[in-house]
C-alpha cells in the first residue's frame, strides 16, 4: 500500500507552466464598410481585366486558337518568362546584399549608402536605358535589358529588406546562439525566415513590373509580351489579338501572385513590451571592408551614376545648342507633379480598406481580394489604359479625356505600391494596442483615428511617395489618358527619344529626375526611423 | 433585485473543437476582488477577453452592476463597458508618452486640461516627473503601473488584470503588486485578476476561482481554497501537497505518518491530504525518518524524507535556521487536523 501512495504523491505534486502560446479567441465580425469598401475598389481593379478577356473571346474560339498557338507567342512566353528568371534572383541578390551590409555590418557611411542604395528609384527604367543605350549602342537585347532593368528594380527588394533588418532583435540573435547555433545558422533560421515576407514581396513587385515593362524592352529591342501587345494596339485599335496576348499576360501575373504566397511564409514580427527590442550588433568587415565599399560603389555607379552623366552631358549639349524651351517644358512638369499627387493620394487612400481587412480580420476572402489589386498592376499601362477608355466611353462619357480617367488608371495600376507600404505599417500597430484602445472607451473609428492612423502614417506616406515617384515616370497609360493636349514629361520625353533625338529628350529626363531626387530623400528617412 | 458587481452564469465559450470555457458561472460582489487561478491554456484568459467584450461567448450571459453586457443577442461593445482592461504587457501605446497614454481614453477636453496625470501617477505609486516619458523610457513595472493609471483614468466600475506581474522580477512584483493593490482598494474598483502565480492569488484576491480546462473547480476565501480544496488537484495545484492512502475512522485516520487528527470525519479508504509545512520534525513519539535532502531557502527548507519499511517519500518544509542536515533520522509528527478525499485514482493533470 505505501508503495501506491507514493506514485500517487509524485503524479500530482508538481504542475509545469507549458510555454507553448494558448490560442486567443477572437471575436471576427468584420465591420460591413470596410468590407463594402474593399471590396468595391477590388472591383474597380478587376473591371479592367474582364474587358481584356471579353474583348479578347469576342474574336471567336477558332480564331482565339489560332492567334495563341503560334511559333510568335512561344518566343514571346519564352522572352517573358527567361527575362524574369534571370533579373529577379539578381535584384534579389543586390537587394539583400546591399541590405545586409548597410544594416548588419560596420560598413563606414551606412547613412550615406542608405540614399544612395535607393537613387535608383528616382532614374525611370527607360531613362537609364536611353542613357545606356545612347553611350553604348551593343547594351541590347536579353543582356542588355537584364543589365538595365535589374539595376533599376533592385530597390523593391532593398528597400523592405533593409527596413526589416533595422528592426532585427539582437535578442533573437542571441538566443539562437545560446541555443547551438552558429553565427550562420542563426543567420539562416532566424533572420532569413524573418526576412522572408520582404524578400517575397518585394521580388514579387520585381516580377510584376518585369511582366509590364515597355520602355527598356523596346529600346533593347526584346520583344515580350507587353512591347507585342502595344504594337497590335498600334496597328489597329483594341483589336482581338493584343487582348489575347494580354489574356496570356494576367494568366502569367496570377501564377506569380500564386507562387509568392508559400514563399512568403507566416512570420507576425509585431514587436511590444517590457525589455523591447535591441538593436543587433553589427558584423566586423575587417579587411573586407574595402571590397565591400568597392561592390556597393559599382552598383550604384552603374545604377545612378553613369546614366545620370550621360543624362547630364546630353543636357549639355541641349542647353548649348540653345535647343530647350522652358514653356513647354515648365507646362510638362506640372501636369506630371499635379496628377502624381492626384495618383498618390487615390492609390493610398484606395489600399487602405484591403490591407486593414487582410490585417484585422485575416479570411479567405480579404487575402482573394488583396491579391486582385495585383493582377492589374502586372497588366502593361496600356492595357489598363484602352480598357479604361471603353469603359468610360460605354458608361461614363464625361469623364473620357480628364484627369480622373488617368488618376483612375494609376490607382489601378500603383495600388499594390501603396498596399505593400499599408501592409508593412499595420503590423506595427498590433491587435493588442487597437484592444486596449477598445476597452479604454474608443470606438473603433476612434481607435483607428488615434492608434492605427499615427502608427501606419509613416508607412502611409512611404507608399504615397511610391505611387507619385511611379506616376510621375508612368508613360505608356499616359500616353492614352492624358487629357487633351497634356503632355507630362513621360510621354515628352518618350516622343523625342523616340526619333532618337537624345538632345530633345534630355531636359524632359532630368526634370524626372529632379522630381523624384528629393522623394528618394523621403523613403530614406522611412527606413532610418523605423523601429 | 439587481445585484451590484460581476455576475457571470453559465458562460461557455467555445470555437472548433472542445469549449474553452465551459458553463463557467461566477459572481464577484462590487468592489471586490477575485483572482482566477489556472494552468495555461485552462481559459481563464479567455474569461477576462468576455467580460472585456472581445469574445462572443456560444451561450450565457454577462452582467455587471444589474446591466447585461453579453447575453443572447447582447454583445456591447468593448468600449461601452465600462471596463478597464490591462495586459500582461501593459500595451501602452508606443507613439504616445505616459500622459498621452493615461488620458487616452478621456473626453478631449479633459485630455487637454490634463490635470488628472499627477494624481493618477501618485495613485499607482509613480513620480509624476515620469509625465513626459516614452513608454520606451520607462522600465517594465513603471509600464505596467501607466498602464493601470491608463485604465483607471476612466474610473472603471470593473478592472481586469490580465497577469500583469507575471513579466516583472521578484522585487519589483510585489512592490507592483502592492501598488495596484492600493490604488484599485481606493478607488473601489471590482477587480479579476488572472494569473498561474498560486502566490500572487492568495496574497491579491479576497476571493479564488480555481479553473481547470474551462470549468470552475473550486470558488472561495485564499484560506479555503489552500486549506479546504474541494479536490485533490485544486489542493496540488495550490502548494506542494502529500497524498498519502489512508483509513479514516471518523475523526481520525491512519496513514504513513500515523495516526492524524481528521479537519472533518470520514470512514474507509481515503487520501490524506498533507502540506509540507503541517510536518513537524523532531518529535520522537512520531514515526522516525530519513533524510535525503534539504533545500536551503532562506527563510525556510524543504527536507526530503524517506521512511524506513516503505517507499514513501516525504517533504517537510521547516523553518530555515532549524533545518536537518542530509542523512539525519528524525521523528515526524502531524500535530493539526488534516484534510481528506475519499480514494480515487488520480490522474495527473497536464497544463
């Protein structure tokens, strides 16, 4: 008997505390606005793609067959999709790269490379491309369009990445060190999981924009999907054969928008409380440190410098040759800055209720619908810009030819720069600060007024600078949407360096990139403050 | 009649799967204060989240001072409560500084007049030179005590603690909690403390829930509930507890360590229910025991004893001073009543 008594006294002497997280039981009714809201706007996103594919089944199935299954579409396919694979790993790897020695190690200057890492955002793609192109006639083809587009797209990827890692916790560093593994392995299972959302979406933004390219292609002289559709469309208006390749277009853009998502991984990085976190330490260089300077000064010396010297010296040669006219070019630069503003603050607003949705009340649904504001911004400009003109011309004929068609257009177009920015924002305002706001007396629009808003309007105003600096060098959209008689300094710039006219071109390409200079300051300073 | 206070009956609450809480029903008289006690995951954090507001319940109901905030088709929203709420880590908002916080959730033109800050800051035992700081600034317990003065600010009829200590050293808990403790008394506040801390339950609550996997096991004083457990798990869950096979007789039982004076008479096959700190060393008429080990703990020790003829382990805590040393043979002896539970096969129960 004693012997029974004992097992009993050591079965229920001693409770261990489990340290796994309990579930919390939420109450997930979604207020009906923000769900009426998101779901509108993903409609006015989607109106466009169901005019391609409408347009693009007008032609009849026998006709439909044989359009796509030609030897031209395969090269185009094949063009698009070898594009991509060979410039996202490369933006990925610049991105990170750069990344990581500007945040993480004792790289000398990290403020200064910080700005200048991010300089190529304010140098449109097909701007470096003429400047390259101009010096340099054999930058052509696949190389050539790698080379030029990779070098502008890098910063998708840096930019989030660079954020994420600024806000690394050395606490998490350490512990993984305690717990076995080395100074790489912590590497690898903490911090490359941790950036792994950045990482995904920003190389998806890579992609999409690889998918929509026009400029840089046609200069290359690389056919895609995107230069074919635009020259069907030249050749004869909205006719069945470019909405099919446009068709094959989004059919692409899903698939990519499909593969981001297990990439992207579950990591919730919201960080609060006693003990918040610490700054990591930085990685010694040592006598890498010269290389390291060495690589980053090439990257940007290719990215910014150079084609911003040929710009420069085209310039030159314009003002000497007393070729600039400033009315023109004065008128150019401000119809450019007002609908880059009108552009920002819609696509801001606009993105709002998707990514409040998809961060308070996560479902299947507000996930489908984020993902919708995806699939029009992979569509070239013009494709978006010719469905939005017969969709104005058939219900709403007084706004064909103003400027609320074409801030319409980039809000379609720029919304998932903004819903990236939102997105990233959000997660520093976590559930537990909008509950405590709750019990404190707030309603939730109170709550979303004096927690959500002063928390996210950094990331809010990262994403409006994102869709102006994209607006102000949109061109293709512009060209077709344009009020009347409006000429931006894309769409100028486009018609002289088109008739290869580098001199002519040359005021419209700097005045872009004065524009965009001092907003490349801005994001600079989003980074800097975050954490 | 209404009545004042908390009433909660028939609570369950539950999403995929087996409830979280399950008829959970419990009152709290108006101005008092209950501390809900339980492993993890036992859902005595979901409990605070529905008086809070945050979770519909499947069914029952929810009243506070006569008026029902949840119940059938009422679910009032959190900020109509009533209800002050603080989080295990405080949850200050990290874009405000300690007076932006503390009168967040004031009307705007007392937010401006700010006169409440100071007082609020001396209630919760802080100096109100900490006005101007960030939460960033302050350490963990000052986080803890804006974040009471943040919830207090509104003069909650109801405060919930949702383990607000549990992140806080030692030091700094008790004087925390001792803090809290003053400033809700004072302001007459009925407060629901949660918490795994069997320590912070007794000394905190004038009254203990005990909740195992979603259902209330015991309701009662800090002294009934060590004391009195309704069952044996309650009773281990509280301390460090011996349950030893015994044959009770009406006021006393036999057992390993004798012959024990019963708290209530019982016959037949029980399990006795010792504390450590009911064994007395020492006693040459009581049976004779040796001793493995001893866990020197300041104040007092924890002596593992082995009884001769028997496999039983035993546990004595003594006062530290006059604790034995390791291979000594001491007399054991049980001077109080004890408790009893009538002989069942107990499980062991996982957090």
């Amino acid at each position: 008997m004693p012997a029974s008594s004992d097992l009993r006294v050591d079965a229920v002497i001693r409770y261990d505390e489990p340290t796994a997280a309990v579930p919390v039981v939420r109450s997930t009714r979604t207020p009906w606005y923000v769900m009426l809201a998101a779901i509108l706007l993903a409609a006015l996103v989607v109106a466009p793609v169901l005019v391609v594919f409408g347009q693009a089944t007008s032609a009849g199935s026998a006709e439909a067959s044989r359009l796509l299954f030609r030897p031209r579409t395969a090269e185009l396919l094949r063009n698009t999709l070898l594009l991509v694979a060979l410039t996202v790993p490369v933006t990925v790897l610049l991105g990170c790269g750069a990344a990581w020695l500007v945040e993480r190690t004792t790289l000398p200057g990290p403020g200064i490379w910080r700005t200048l890492l991010l300089t190529p955002l304010a140098i449109p793609a097909f701007v470096s491309s003429y400047a390259w192109t101009s010096m340099l006639p054999s930058v052509q083809g696949l190389g050539g369009a790698v080379f030029v587009t990779a070098l502008a797209y890098y910063p998708f990827v840096f930019l989030p990445v660079a954020a994420l890692l600024r806000a690394l916790d050395q606490g998490h560093l350490d512990a993984a060190r305690s717990l076995g593994l080395t100074g790489l392995g912590a590497m690898l299972r903490v911090v490359v999981p941790l950036q792994r959302p950045a990482v995904a979406g920003g190389a998806l933004l890579v992609a999409l924009h690889l998918l929509a390219e026009f400029g840089v292609l046609q200069m290359m002289q690389y056919p895609t999907f995107t230069t074919a559709i635009l020259q069907q469309f030249a050749v004869g208006f909205s006719n069945a054969a470019g909405s099919l390749l446009a068709a094959v277009l989004v059919v692409l853009c899903l698939g990519f928008l499909v593969v981001e998502v297990p990439l992207r991984g579950h990591a919730r990085i919201a960080r609060l409380g006693p003990g918040s976190g610490q700054r990591p330490v930085a990685h010694r260089l040592g006598a890498w440190t010269v290389p390291a300077l060495a690589a980053l000064a090439a990257l940007v010396g290719l990215a910014v410098m150079v084609p911003a010297a040929i710009v420069v010296r085209w310039l030159a040669r314009a003002i000497s040759s007393g070729a600039v006219e400033a009315g023109p070019l004065l008128a150019a630069t401000g119809s450019s800055i007002g609908l880059s503003v009108l552009a920002g603050l819609a696509a801001t607003l606009a993105a709002l209720p998707g990514a409040w949705l998809l961060h308070r009340y996560p479902s299947r649904l507000a996930a489908v619908l984020e993902r919708v504001t995806y699939v029009a911004s992979a569509l070239p400009g013009v494709v978006i810009g010719l469905a939005l003109v017969t969709l104005a011309v058939q219900w709403a004929r007084p706004v064909y030819q103003t400027a609320a068609l074409a801030v319409t257009a980039y809000t379609v177009l720029f919304l998932p720069r903004a819903m990236v920015a939102w997105r990233s924002g959000l997660a520093a305002a976590p559930t537990e600060l909008i509950e405590a706001s709750r019990s404190l007396g707030v309603s939730g629009l109170g709550t979303f007024a004096r927690v959500v808003l002063p928390l996210v309007l950094p990331s809010a105003l990262t994403g409006f600078v994102l869709v102006f600096l994209a607006t102000v060098t949109e061109l293709t959209a512009t060209l077709l949407l344009a009020p009347t008689g409006t000429e931006t300094l894309a769409t100028a710039f486009w018609s002289a360096s088109d008739e290869l006219d580098y001199v002519a071109s040359a005021p419209y390409a700097a005045a872009m990139i004065a524009l965009s200079a001092p907003l490349t300051l801005l994001l600079r300073r989003q980074i800097l403050d975050q954490r | 009649m209404t009545s004042r206070g908390i009433v909660i009956s028939d609570l369950t609450v539950g999403y995929d799967g087996p409830p979280v809480l399950d008829q959970v029903s419990l009152q709290v008289s108006s101005g008092g204060t209950v501390a809900v006690l339980g492993p993890s995951g036992s859902g005595k954090t979901t409990l605070l989240r529905a008086l809070a507001g945050f979770v519909r319940p499947a069914q029952g109901r929810i009243e506070v001072d006569g008026k029902v905030l949840t119940g059938g088709p009422v679910l009032v929203a959190p900020e109509r409560r009533g209800i002050g709420y603080v989080r295990q880590d405080g949850a200050l908002f990290p874009h405000l500084d300690v007076t932006g916080n503390i009168l967040f959730g004031l009307p705007r033109a007392e937010r401006r007049r700010a006169t409440q800050v100071g007082p609020l800051l001396e209630l919760v035992g802080l100096s109100p030179s900490l006005a101007r700081r960030r939460p960033d600034q302050l350490s963990g317990g000052q986080q803890q005590r804006v974040a009471l003065a943040r919830a207090l600010a509104r003069e909650p009829a109801v405060v919930l603690l949702d383990e607000p200590f549990s992140s806080l050293d030692t030091a700094l808990r008790a004087a925390t909690r001792e803090a809290t403790l003053t400033a809700l008394t004072q302001r007459g506040a009925t407060t629901v403390l949660v918490t795994h801390d069997q320590a912070e339950a007794l000394s905190f609550a004038d009254r203990i829930a005990v909740i195992f996997d979603g259902r209330i096991a015991q309701i009662g004083s800090p002294a009934e509930v060590y004391d009195a457990p309704a069952t044996p798990e309650v009773g281990s869950f509280l301390g460090d507890t011996m349950l030893l096979a015994g044959q009770a007789a009406g006021g006393i039982v036999d057992c390993v360590l004798g012959t024990l004076e019963l708290a209530e008479p019982a016959t037949g096959k029980v399990l006795v229910m010792v504390r450590p700190e009911q064994v007395v060393l020492g006693d040459p008429s009581g049976p004779t025991a040796h001793v493995v080990s001893v866990a020197y703990q300041g104040p007092d020790a924890m002596v593992r004893l082995n009884l001769p003829n028997t496999a039983a382990r035993l546990m004595a805590r003594v006062p530290g001073r006059r604790a034995p040393q390791p291979g000594d043979e001491v007399g054991l002896a049980v001077p109080d009543p004890v408790r009893s539970f009538p002989d069942s096969p107990i499980l062991p129960i996982s957090g």
